[in-house]
C-alpha cells in the first residue's frame, strides 16, 4: 500500500510537468483553432500551386489578363453550383456583409490583376518570393484596424521578414523592376482583402464570404479580360490544362483560406500562409526548371522555424479587439434565431 501511495505521489507531478510543456501546443490543435490551422495550411499549398499554373499557362501563349479573367470566373461558377445543390442556405447574407465581400472580391481582384502581369515578367518563384511581404502589410492593416498582434505574432514575423529577404536574393542577374513593383502591389491588395473578410467572418460561414468574394473579383477581372483587346479564350488543349488547375486551385484556396480566417484570424493565417513558398519553390523546381540560391534555401529554413511556432500563438478574441476601427461598420445587425445557417456556426 505505501509503495502504490509512493509510486502515485511521483508520478502526479510527473505527469502534471508534462501536461504543463505541452499544453500550449496541444490545445492550438484542438477545436476550431485546429481547424483554422489546419484550412490555413491547405489553403497554403493550393496557393503555392497558383503561381506555377499561372507561369505555365502564360508560358504556353495565354494573356495574364486572360488568365485571372478565366480562372476566377470558372472558380466562382463551380462554387456557385456547389452551394446551389447541397448548401443552399450559404447563399443567405445580410446587407454589409455584402459590402464587406465587395471590398474584398474588388481588392484581391485588382491585386490578381497585378499578380498575374508581374509572373509574365518574374520566374513563379520568385514571384511568390516577393508576394511573401504581405503578412507585414496584413499586420499594417490589422493595426489601423485596432487589432493589435500578439507578442508571438510579432515575433514570428520578425523572423518572415528576414526570411523573405534572403528568399529574394539569388547567385546572379537582377529581377524585373516593374514585375517586382507590380508583385509587392499585389502583396499589398491581398493582405487589404484578408481583414476586411475578417470581419465579415465574424457573424457568415466561411463559404458565403467565399462566394459572394469571388463573384465580387468576376465583376471586376471579367470585364477587364473582355475589354483590354488581349485576346479570346485560349484555342490550344495545352494550354487549357494549366487554367483547369489554377481553377480548382483557386476554388480549393479560397474556400480553405476563409475558413482558416474565421478560426484563427488573418493575421495567424498570412503567417501560415508563407508556407505557400516552399510549395512553389518545389514544384517551379521539378515543373518549371527554377532553382533556389543557398540564400535562399536558408530563408526557407528560418521561415519554416516561423511557421513551427504557431503552436503558441493566440488569435485575438473579437472580444479583446478594441471598438472603433475603419472596419467596424462590417459588423453585422443583431440576428434572430431564424437566420437558417446559425445553428452550423
């Protein structure tokens, strides 16, 4: 009997110190927050897909103007059809959540339309590479917001930074001015769109903000494509192949990166977002003949250490999140019970 009492009073604290280290890890991957980490993740790897579907069908003859027009509209069809035949009480939204979505959808529009224009002058590598800024300007935005990073965040962004620093320097040559400076207004765009669709997320489902998001970017890349004169749809097979692929890449994207955004946060998720870079970096490697500098594998490394450490970052509550902000007018009116997609909240 005393041994068993021994053995159990050694054993508790033990046991207690093992729950104490890996407590902070193991309770980021339980719940939403794990679903937010892990959509955030997913969406990464279908984001690193679209630089070098986009490089390829722009290799293969295709306007990059046509590129965004016809991968946005397909993806917003296939979604539309989705959520028409099995969710249809996605299609529900109330009126500023509207408004927030066409913030949005118009904002990364414009920025897709920068994007893809700076891959017709950039390798999708180091495309991606400069694109890896926009967490730093997702923290610019958040703050003018009022919503304040957390001391983690801030940290493990100061470790992105440099890390997308050394991620853009290579063994020779010089990368294209405009397609670097259009590549950064892109960053820039996408990381605008990422808060505001934050808000909206606050009070809609993840796949009405993807939606309504995405039909917001057709009205303003479709009608560019159509009246820019670079061309008609393109009337080669080959070259169909790569915007199939960035169609259901964008789908797959942006329904995960919503999804991560209402459980974790934009902020949380540009951060895992960076993980876009390895994506690209290894398929551009194999697909499309594009090779890394040491520089550059050793900015991958520290970014990777960044990506680690959010197993012990926090996303700030709506409700520590000061009142104001530029945003605030998204916030949705009080709902009644009968909204019909709040019980799946």
């Amino acid at each position: 009997m005393t041994n068993n009492t021994e053995n159990t009073s050694t054993a508790f604290p033990l046991a207690r110190f093992r729950r104490q280290i890996t407590h902070p890890f193991k309770e980021s991957f339980r719940g939403e927050r794990a679903t937010g980490i892990y959509s955030a993740l997913a969406s990464a790897f279908f984001l690193g897909m679209s630089p070098v579907f986009g490089k390829k069908a722009i290799l293969l003859g295709v306007p990059p103007l046509a590129v965004v027009g016809i991968r946005t509209f397909l993806a917003t069809f296939l979604l539309f059809v989705v959520i028409a035949i099995f969710k249809r009480k996605y299609l529900y939204i109330y009126p500023a959540g509207v408004l927030g979505c066409l913030m949005a959808g118009w904002t990364n529009g414009l920025g897709s339309l920068f994007y893809y224009s700076s891959l017709s002058h950039l390798d999708a590598g180091i495309g991606q590479l400069l694109n890896s800024f926009y967490p730093v300007f997702v923290a610019f935005w958040m703050i003018l917001d009022r919503n304040k990073p957390s001391k983690m965040t801030i940290f493990r962004l100061s470790l992105a930074i440099p890390a997308a620093a050394l991620l853009m320097k290579t063994d020779g040559g010089s990368i294209h001015v405009i397609g670097a400076i259009q590549m950064l207004i892109a960053a820039a765009l996408y990381a605008l769109h990422l808060p505001i669709n934050q808000r909206v997320l606050y009070d809609m489902p993840a796949p009405t903000v993807t939606l309504y998001t995405l039909v917001a970017m057709s009205a303003l890349v479709v009608p560019t494509f159509i009246f820019s004169g670079s061309g008609g749809l393109p009337t080669t097979l080959p070259a169909w192949g790569p915007l199939i692929g960035l169609t259901l890449v964008t789908f797959s994207s942006r329904l995960t990166l919503f999804l991560g955004v209402k459980n974790i946060g934009g902020m949380q998720t540009a951060l895992l977002g960076l993980s876009e870079l390895i994506v690209t970096i290894i398929v551009a490697h194999f697909w499309l003949k594009e090779s890394l500098s040491l520089y550059q594998w050793a900015g991958a490394a520290l970014l990777s250490v960044s990506l680690i450490l959010v197993g012990w970052d926090k996303k700030t509550s709506r409700a520590k999140q000061r009142p104001g902000g530029w945003l605030s007018w998204l916030s949705a009116p009080r709902l009644s019970g009968d909204v019909p997609w709040q019980p799946d909240r």
